[in-house]
C-alpha cells in the first residue's frame, strides 16, 4: 500500500456529517495533509475545509483523492464516477474505504490503466499473509483493547502515538481500520482479511524493529462483543504486546448492535485480554485505562476517570480529551 | 451449496497416502457414498475402492466427483484438468477442497457452463453472511473445542451425531471444514470467511430448530493456538453451544506447527471455553472430553482416559475409538 499524501477529502453527496466520519477523522489527526474537500450537489456534510476542483487541487499539489464517506451499502453511486475518473485523468490516486472496489467499476479501473493512477481499496487486503507464528520479534509493542467496538481505541492509540512523539521516542502507529490507514497512508483492515490469517496479518503490520521501538497498534473490537471477538482474539495474539490500554465509554447501556447484551465489567475485561494476551508475551499486561468521556460534562469526566481508576488501581485518562501523559509514564 | 452424493474420489497423483487424507476422511464416514476411485499414472494412494473411469463412474449412478486429495500450495495441475473435464462433459458435478478454484481454470468453467454441471469450491464460501447477532434461538447445539488444531474436534463430532442416530434423537452434523462438508454435502469452511462474518456465519450454519433438535457443530483450532484462535473465538460465538465438548491429544509435544508454544492445561482449556461460551449462552459447559488415543495402545489408552477423568473430574472417552456414549449420556 502506502497512500500518497497530501490529500483531497471527497465527500460526494453524503446526506450529513456523521456520513463523513472517515473524512472528518483523518481531519482530526492529520490536518496538514488534507489540503482541500470536494462536494458533489446535495452534500450535507462540511469539514469546513476549502472546497476544490480537481483541477485546483492538483495546483494545490494534492497526490490522492481519498473517498471519505459512508453510505448505505458501502456503494460508489453512478453519481461520484465522472469527478472520480476527471481526478485520476489529471494525474491522481485515489483511495476508498467503501466495500465495492474502485478496480471493479470499468470506467474507473480503465482511467487507471490509461493515465498510471493508482486505486487504493483499503477495505480489501490485496496481499497474501502468512498465518501467525506466534513468536516474539524485536521491539516494543503496545495495543488498544475495548469493553466494546467503537468506543476510542483509534483515538487513544492515536493520543499515545502523539504523546511518545512527544517525548522524541520512537514510535509508529500501526492502523487496523479505515480511517487509520488514510491517516498513516498504510496498514492492514484486518476486519476484511480471510479468518485464518488474523493474526498473521498483525504479525506482518508491526515487523521486527529497534527494542526502543514503540509500535502503537490501533485495536478492533472487543473480546466481549459476539459479533467482532474472533477479530479481537487474533489481533490481540498477532499483537504480541508488552502493553495493553483497556479502552471504555461509561455512558453507553449496551454492546454496539446488541441490545441484549451488557457491556462487560472492568476488571473482568482486563483479565481475559492479558489472560489470552500472555499467550504470546508472558509480560503482557494492562497498563492503563482510557475512557471516552465526550458525552460528560468536564467535571463528569473528572469524576468518572477517578472512580474507573479507584475500581481498576491502573492510570485512567481520557487520552483524547486530557492526554495519554499518564499512559506513557506507565510503560 | 448440497453437494449431491454419491461421489467418484478423485485421487489424482497423490505421491502417497496421507495426501488423500481428505478422501479416506469422507470413506471413512460415508463409505456408502463413495462408490469408486480415480487415480492417474504415478497415485501412491490406494482407498481400496474400485478404480473407475468417468463413463463407469457414470454408470454406476454417481453424482460428484470430490478432489479428495491436498498438494502443495493448493493448485490443480495441467494433469488433472483432462479428467475433471470429462467428468462434466458425462454430465457429472465436481468438488474441491483446494486452494485454487474449479471455477478460476478456464476450460473446466467453460465445460461447467457448456453442460450445466455444477463446481463447488468448497474453501471459498461464496454465500454473504451477516454479522453475528449473539442471540440464542431455539434448538440445542454442541461444539467441539480443543486444546489444539488436529486433534480430533471432527472425528469426536461424527462420532457424537453417530451415537445420537443410534438414540434415535434429532441431530445434525454441522460441517466447518472441508473433509466434514464432503461428508453432509454443506457447510461452511468457516478459516476462510471474511473475519469480521465468522461468528454469523455459524450462526447461519445452525439455524432455529426443533426445542429437541440438536446441531453437533464440527470445532476449528483452539483458542490456545497463536495462529488460528480468533476462528475458534468466533465459532464458540457464533455456536451459542448449549455443551461442549473438549478433545485432546496425549502424546502431542508442543501445539501444532507451533514449536515454542505448550499445550494447554486441560482444566484451563475448560475455563477459558466456558467463560467465552457463556458470552452467548450463559448455560454453556463442557460436558465431557474426548481424548484421540490413535497411538496408544489399548491399555495405555484405557488408563490414559481415567486420568483425565480424574484430572477433570468429567466423563472422558476416545469417541471415536470406543463410542461417544458417556458423552451423549452427560447431555
């Protein structure tokens, strides 16, 4: 892979702003590599972003069009196929996230064969992995878990990544999902790759590196969740982390999409993740625990981290919100 | 998919015995289904079946001919593409277990369409799955687990549904890998689906059902093994079993292709396989372990049974050796 930087953010006609939640997450992280948005008629969604053409975004010196919006079906409509063909005439990438594959649609796949653009699929893993080894390999590692999926595990490996930059370590994230590989340009969607190989793509995402090296892999999931644990499980193994960062949202009454199904306890969740964690580094273990506070007011969130923190006995911040200092002093 | 039986087995060139391991798995479980064998100049494998040509095959009222037989890497040579041909020119279907698809090989997809035969690639599950709900609905499943790969989980399953035939109960065979689909002509090779569907697709794979139906859900893996565990997650998920029941190996060294890694304890291997199973079926237990004795002998093997039994204070059989009675009785 590796995605071109900067970028132009194409929104389409998303219906609103939560339909630009990729667009807006890699704004969030990376503002200085998305130079521009672009807006079909009808887009209800504003990063608040310059609105460009693709001929003033090229001038701009815009390397990639990233498709960065959801819609029902993970389709590219009819509608997004003219600008997106006009971007890789004059000279661009283009990367999605959506399930169908830019290379699938014949006018798209045919203007990359003719004009040499390059078409990043990140939802569809084009290599071949090897399955997991299960050995321990040179340099650190640190990995995102969750009492839930979509509960800050992207947002929290991201602070932590910040945060050792920070302090001039060495330190790479290593991105798992969709908006993380746009931020970094690389990475694995490991939700999409075939069963067998789970953990063996994680393997290939943080290679052999220097021992004061810091991979900070972006988690998916939860072990809890009957849907995603399967991911979760082959992450954690792949992972091989000396450090796990145990990430929760206090607010939320049930796991994502299963009404019937609580969110599990604390302590129960830092169990089982360092219990299968260990099974390849016997050191693995939570180091601290960040809890997603948006919906608290300031003095809400306080409260809640102290009390999360008196029940666990570990380093509770909110590492988007008050920094991940504390998660990286723990290591 | 539904297979339809009987079969012709396609040994091709198998260089020895054990490459048609998948063949002797179906003959073993099915010999009524299996009228003949195919094998080309140079077979080293020998079913004791009767060596049939296409059109004998034809005659003697077979439906599929199954390549029943693994080499290296997974492809299907020049030298098979002839016979397979033929076998959809004389109107019959053909199975594979391979890595490489019968419908991905230019003349044999061509033959399929030119005579209406069918090609079933049953590594590539091309069904869509949703992603798993969690919930228990009705009808009783069992799941076989294990402390390691290859240890048994099929051989313990049909053994399983075997005795509860003979009991006259309500039961199914729930096919995951593709010796076990051969044998019931469906399921789903559930290492090869998308990650983010293993669980609902088990959940597919054993749908509502009589309250005194069972499903015997064939394992995969172990949640002990670094390289395959989150498969073995997902499936205990998306089985929402009722009762598992856990296999093993006694003369194993160290876990499959995995020479640094240690078997698990067999009480931990109990603990961790109901805590997970109780995610989605609070009432999940192991009721018994089945211990693959192939390499002991018979008194070996007797006291080896006890000492389970002893160690984990639950009914312990080799059920494939000596029945799975203890194991059906325990329900």
């Amino acid at each position: 892979m590796s995605i071109k930087q900067p970028y132009l953010m194409f929104l389409g006609d998303a219906p609103d702003q939560l339909a630009a939640k990729v667009a807006s997450g890699v704004q969030m992280w990376r503002p200085d590599v998305c130079l521009g948005q672009y807006r079909l008629p009808g887009c209800q969604a504003d990063l608040g972003l310059p609105d460009m053409t693709i001929a003033e975004a090229k001038a701009a010196g815009v390397e990639t069009v990233v498709v960065g919006v959801a819609n029902r079906g993970g389709v590219i409509p009819d509608s997004w196929r003219k600008s997106l063909v006009e971007a890789i005439e004059a000279g661009l990438d283009v990367a999605s996230g959506l399930h169908t594959r830019l290379a699938d649609i014949p006018e798209i796949a045919q203007a990359a064969a003719d004009h040499g653009g390059a078409l990043f699929d990140v939802r569809h893993p084009t290599r071949a992995f090897e399955v997991g080894h299960g050995e321990r390999t040179p340099g650190k590692r640190l990995l995102t878990v969750g009492t839930d999926c979509s509960i800050g595990k992207m947002f929290t490996s991201l602070a932590i990544e910040k945060e050792m930059r920070a302090r001039a370590m060495k330190v790479d994230f290593r991105a798992t999902g969709q908006t993380g590989i746009f931020i970094v340009g690389d990475g694995v969607s490991v939700d999409a790759v075939v069963a067998d190989f789970i953990s063996g793509a994680t393997e290939w995402l943080c290679p052999p590196n220097e021992p004061d090296h810091w991979d900070v892999i972006e988690g998916q999931g939860s072990l809890f969740h009957a849907s995603f644990a399967g991911v979760s499980l082959g992450l954690l193994h792949g992972a091989r982390a000396d450090a796990l960062v145990l990430c929760h949202e206090p607010t939320r009454t049930h796991m994502r999409g299963l009404p019937n199904h609580a969110l599990p306890d604390l302590k129960a969740a830092i169990a089982l993740n360092e219990q299968c964690g260990r099974l390849t580094n016997p050191d693995c273990r939570v180091v601290g625990v960040s809890v997603n506070t948006a919906a608290l007011a300031e003095d809400q969130a306080r409260a809640c981290l102290d009390a999360v923190a008196a029940e666990t006995g570990l380093p509770t911040v909110d590492a988007y919100r008050f920094g991940a200092g504390p998660l990286v002093d723990a290591l």
